[in-house]
C-alpha cells in the first residue's frame, strides 16, 4: 500500500491535528477500515477542568468514522485511573464501560472505543489499529503460524483470537512488555496495532507491515488462478442484469419474512469473479473474516445453487427452498450455541450469492444494505488472498455467535431511534416533480419510506431526490424520467427499481393533466391527451406495480390521485373528468382483482390544490375563473368559498391522506375513495 504522509500537510500541526491527520489518512484506505472500523489514539499532556496539568489518553470514541473523524470524536481519559486496570484479573464489557466513564476528562464527550483498553496498555505515543484485509488474509488461514512468522520474524507479536474486551486489552499488553523489540501487534481473525513516539512514526509502520503482508499474498498468487470460472455462468450485463431483476422481488419476499428489507444489488466484477467461481459454493459457507465482518454479513452468506443456462422462473422456484435451509441452518447454529440469554435473531441472510448474477445485500434501510456488500467485498478479497498463501480459515462458529449476540452491540441496536410507520418500505411515485406529488414524496420519505420519485421532468425529480436524501441520508430517494404513457419507460423505471430496492410496497399514482374545453369544441388530441395520460398512464403503471407486488408475495398498497371531478364533474372539464373516471374505476377493479393477494387500492379525491402545481397552468386558471365568473387572481379563493369548511386544499393536506391510506393504519380499508377538498357537497362518494 502507498504511504500517503505528506510532510508538506503535516507541517505545523499540533499533537492533536496530527491525530487527526493520521486518522484520516488510515479511514480513506477501505482496504484497512470500513464503515466506522478500526481506531487511534494519542497519549500526551492535557489540562484538567481546573487547569491542572494531567496524563491522558485521547482516543477515537465509539460511533465515529476514521475518515472523517473530527477532534470532538476523540473523548481524552486520565491515565492515571485508567492503567491500574492492568493489574485486574477480569472486568466485564459492562463494568469496563462504566468504568472508563469515570475517566473522561470531559463528561459530556463521546464514548470512548471498546478498544480503549488495549490502546492505553501499549506504552507508547501514537497507536493505530486497523482490520487490513491483507493482514486479515494471512492470520484467516490454516498456515498462519508460519506464514506470519515467515513474513515478520520477530518484529511482530501474534496474539491469538479473543473478543474485543478486557482481556484481548491484557493479553495484549503482557505479550508486548515481554517482547518489547516488536513494532506491532497481529491479532488473529481480527486485525493490526502499530505504535511509536510520533503519528508519523506509528503510520508509517502500519503501511510497511500491511504492506508485507500484501507482497506475500500477492507474490504467492503470481501465475496461480486462485478462483477458477465455473462453465456457462458468465452473462451479458444486460441480461444478467434482466433476470436479476426478474427475481428481486421474489428473493425480497423471502429474506423479508421476519422483518420487511431492502435489497441492493451488485454486480462488481470482484463479486462476478468469486460467485462465478468453482470454488464459491464452498468458500462462501467457511465463516465470516473478522468480528467487524460477523456483525454486518452474519455468519455465513446464502449460497443459492445455480447452473447455465440462467433462468429467472427455474430460479425464482429453488429460491424458496435456499432461503427455508439458510434458517433452518441458522436457528440450529443458535440453538447450539446460545445459552439462552438473548432470544434468536431475525434469521434471514444479509448476503445473497447467486452464481452468473451476483450478490444482494439486504438491511432495514438502503445504507444498511449498502454497508453489508461494501463488507462482503471485503470479505470476498480477504478470502482470495488467504487463498494464494494458503487455505481460507475463519472464525469458530462459537466465537461467531459470541459476536452476534455479544450484549453490547445488542445494546447498542437499542438505541438506534424508533422506526418510523413506513420505515423498511419502497415506494414509487409518479408525477413527484411538482405539485401534490412533490407533497406525498416528501412526507413518505419522513414517515421512513424510501421513494423513487419519477416524472418526465427529471431535473425536477432530481433535485427532489437530491433533498430528501440530504434530509434522511444515503439513498432514502431515487430519481427516475418516467412519462407514464410510454410502456418502454415505465418498464425501465420499474427495472432499476427492482434493481436499487429490491422490490416495492407503496404505489402513488399522482401524474395528471388537466385540458379544458367544452365537449363540442374540444379537439381529439386534447381528448386523446387526457385519456393517454389520465386512464392509460394509471393503467400502465399500475400493472407494472402489481405484476411486481405479486411476485413479491408481501401485499401492498395502490393510492392513485383523482379528483373532485369523478363524484363531481364540471362544465368545460369533459376529457379530464371522463378520463379521472376511468383512473377511478381502474382503481376499483385492482382492488377487486387482488384483495386476496393483500394488496389494497384506494384513491383520494382533492379538489383545487394550486400551490407548486404543475396542472394548474396559467391557461387552466384563466379557464376555470372565466368558467365560475371570478378574476383569475380571484380563483382560489372562489374555491376557498365554495367548500364547506371554507378552507384552502394544500399538497400537505393530500399526503397527509396518501400516507394514512398507503401504510398499516388502513389495513382494513381498500376499493374506497377519501376526498381531501374542505367539504363538497356535491362530491360526497356514494
Ligand atoms: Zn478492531
């Protein structure tokens, strides 16, 4: 690995940016830390709360990400409370972190890394630990012994698998008073400590001993094929890609039984190259590569037989029976090893393994997901280099289930906050850009949707997305160009949707037009308009959205957008009241055709929602106040008057609706019609 130390950017920072520096520099790296692995610290001078100068430790606290880590992460401890610990026999995860609490400097900082102990009983300055994969690689083979000692002769201590804790922290520290020669530390299954008197000095040791660890795996493989192609899995993109999607939502459905997941799917050309392989099937199954790589991908990926040629139907049918034996291998790996302290985990798999297709990771959100494949990468490349020293090992299956179940990262899920009420749900909308459905797509994505926000202004859409995701965080939205009337965009729409999420529970079918004109005046084209977009639109969407919502087999729910007009039609409004009627019977058939498959159908009716509208042009406006008799300016607050509650309609006052009627709450209610128009008398559903 490249040294990245610049003495240029070094120059003139204090002990405490240096830190920072040298974190940074090690978190940017994925092959040493990924998502919030691995940690540092510093021991030095600080003053106390009354001034008083104090030895301390400042270390990464708990919760933070090394590659963007900040001063305020790193909580400082008084050395002289925490090293008498060394002397202590045991100590508890518990009452290791109510002690260490006692040591902050500050009260009110972070919770220092479980790993604290371990830093403060290395004597030394500076100390970085990292969980490279190339040194990953070498302690997760059955050659590791020799290999390490092979590799670093005596400048390296091995110290043999335990969990993160008290005694990793005291073994650690005996086994390097003994052998004060070394510059670091090799922790099987686990990771890398290199220490010395300035940052520079530990990192430069940490990139040298990764880097030795990576010539001796990649010079064993020179010239040696470590996976070798399976014959008949290698496809095109475009139709692998075509039948990964074809089975997405079938696999969410499954891998969803015990808790709703979102799906991601990938296909980089690491992950093409290993499940492709003849050594996959067995490989995927030896283990998970450290404690960090348990927590995120369990203990073992699901591995689902496939041979060429692919097929989506053939498939979809030993799907089922892949995922019922990957629970009902996990259930009897728990049952083996609990002691009955913690009832069984959700026991789908986070990591699917398809040959000729890819992996799907799964997690309760889109970053979820994403973190649990940027893992298995991670995995898979620890697994190709151990392969070229030796043969993968990994840890027990003890040893596993002591990390999934180890009370504190139980602990730690408890304080995730509460889910919301469409927290873990997809949903699509059409006509998001503006208007009522700008309105729904933001307020599902607030109540915890993910949202694909489609329309055939993507600019719109895209800025859309841009917001909500920088509002809910990694991936909450997708923009998608869709023109509703087009088959061929609608079916693309639907094909990255399978593709980004999996699958889907919540249709909104909003995207409207709204022509006018007296029936003997108007032309066909505006006829013709109207139905393509207000009848046909609905249709073509809406059977994409079920077609995937039975294949799915997990219910779901259909809220199309009507209007005030279908109860209640009005003059001049004859080609968008006719074609909303058409949108409002299409609803009412679908709820007919697949209540027994739970999937609900409603509409609600709004009646004159003008604000961000894209229905309301200029030209409708003027229509509409020539039609009723008032000035445009006027219009809104003829409408206003006409209502019974004499209020205004706002897109707010829609999705309030949409999102009652598209979540749990109206499990009960499908085939109806809720208006959301301030009271019109003539518009009252019968
Ligand atoms: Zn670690």
């Amino acid at each position: 690995m490249a040294n990245l130390w610049s003495e240029a950017e070094a120059a003139g920072k204090d002990e405490m940016a240096l830190l920072v520096y040298q974190s940074r520099l090690i978190g940017a790296d994925a092959s040493l830390v990924v998502w919030g692995g691995g940690n540092t610290s510093i021991k030095r001078q600080v003053k106390d709360f009354r001034g008083r100068e104090a030895a301390a430790m400042t270390v990464k606290g708990s919760g933070s990400d090394l590659k963007t880590i900040q001063p305020k992460d790193f909580p400082s401890l008084r050395l002289e409370d925490v090293l008498p610990l060394m002397e202590r026999d045991s100590m508890s995860d518990d009452e290791m972190i109510a002690y260490l609490a006692q040591c902050l400097l500050d009260p009110k900082a972070p919770r220092p890394s479980i790993e604290t102990l371990l830093h403060a009983f290395l004597p030394y300055h500076s100390v970085v630990h990292s969980h490279a994969d190339a040194i990953v690689a070498l302690t997760n083979t059955k050659e590791s012994d020799a290999v390490l000692r092979e590799v670093y002769g005596n400048r390296a201590a091995v110290v043999e698998y335990l969990r993160p804790g008290f005694a990793l922290s005291k073994l650690v520290g005996q086994r390097v008073r003994e052998n004060p020669e070394v510059d670091g530390v090799v922790l099987v299954n686990h990771g890398l400590f290199t220490w010395g008197d300035s940052a520079k000095e530990a990192y430069d040791r940490h990139v040298d001993m990764v880097s030795r660890a990576e010539e001796r795996s990649t010079h064993r493989a020179r010239g040696r094929r470590v996976f070798t192609p399976a014959p008949g899995l290698a496809l095109e993109k475009p139709e692998r890609r075509r039948v990964a999607a074809a089975l997405a939502p079938a696999l969410r459905g499954l891998v969803s039984r015990g808790q709703v997941m979102t799906l991601r799917y990938d296909d980089g050309p690491d992950v093409l190259e290993f499940v492709n392989s003849g050594e996959a099937a067995a490989l995927s199954q030896v283990g998970p590569a450290t404690p960090d790589h348990t927590l995120q991908t369990k203990i073992k990926p699901l591995w689902v037989e496939a041979a060429g040629p692919l097929d989506a139907s053939r498939l979809a049918q030993g799907l089922k029976a892949a995922v019922d034996r990957y629970v009902s291998e996990y259930s009897a790996w728990y049952r083996a090893n609990t002691d009955g302290g913690h009832p069984m985990l959700d026991p789908h798999p986070r990591v699917v393994l398809i040959p000729g297709l890819g992996m799907w990771s799964t997690g309760k959100d889109a970053r979820a997901a994403l973190i649990a494949g940027d893992v298995y990468h991670h995995t898979i490349s620890v697994i190709k280099a151990a392969e070229a020293v030796g043969s993968y090992a990994s840890l027990s299956d003890k040893d596993a289930y002591d990390v999934e179940y180890w009370p504190m990262e139980l602990y730690k899920l408890t304080l995730a906050p509460p889910e919301r009420e469409l927290s873990r749900r997809v949903a699509l909308i059409t006509g998001a850009a503006h208007g009522i459905g700008r309105a729904v797509s933001l307020r599902l994505a607030a109540e915890g949707a993910h949202v694909v926000v489609t329309d055939v202004d993507l600019d719109g859409a895209s800025a859309l997305a841009q917001q909500i995701n920088d509002a809910h965080g990694y991936a909450r939205a997708k923009a998608l160009r869709m023109d509703v009337t087009n088959p061929e965009e609608v079916a693309a729409a639907f094909h990255s949707l399978r593709l980004a999420y999996g699958g889907l529970d919540i249709l909104v079918s909003n995207a409207g037009v709204a022509p006018v004109g007296a029936i003997h005046e108007l032309s066909l084209a505006s006829w013709q308009r109207a139905m393509d977009v207000n009848a046909t639109g609905h249709f073509l969407v809406a059977r994409e959205a079920v077609k995937l919502m039975r294949e799915q087999g997990m219910g779901g729910s259909l809220v199309f957008v009507g209007t005030k007009n279908v109860p209640a039609p009005g003059r001049d409004f004859g080609a968008y009241s006719a074609s909303k009627a058409a949108e409002a019977q299409l609803a009412r058939v679908l709820a007919i055709e697949n209540g027994e498959r739970g999937i609900r159908v409603n509409v609600v009716n709004p009646d004159a929602v003008f604000q961000d509208s894209n229905l309301w042009s200029t030209e409708l406006k003027e229509q509409r106040a020539r039609a009723h008799g008032v000035s445009v300016e006027g219009l809104e607050d003829f409408y206003r008057q006409r209502n019974l509650l004499k209020e205004r309609v706002t897109g707010e006052d829609v999705a309030e609706a949409v999102v009652f009627l598209a979540g749990p709450r109206s499990s009960k209610t499908t085939g109806a019609m809720l208006p959301v128009d301030a009271g019109v008398t003539d518009a009252f559903p019968r």
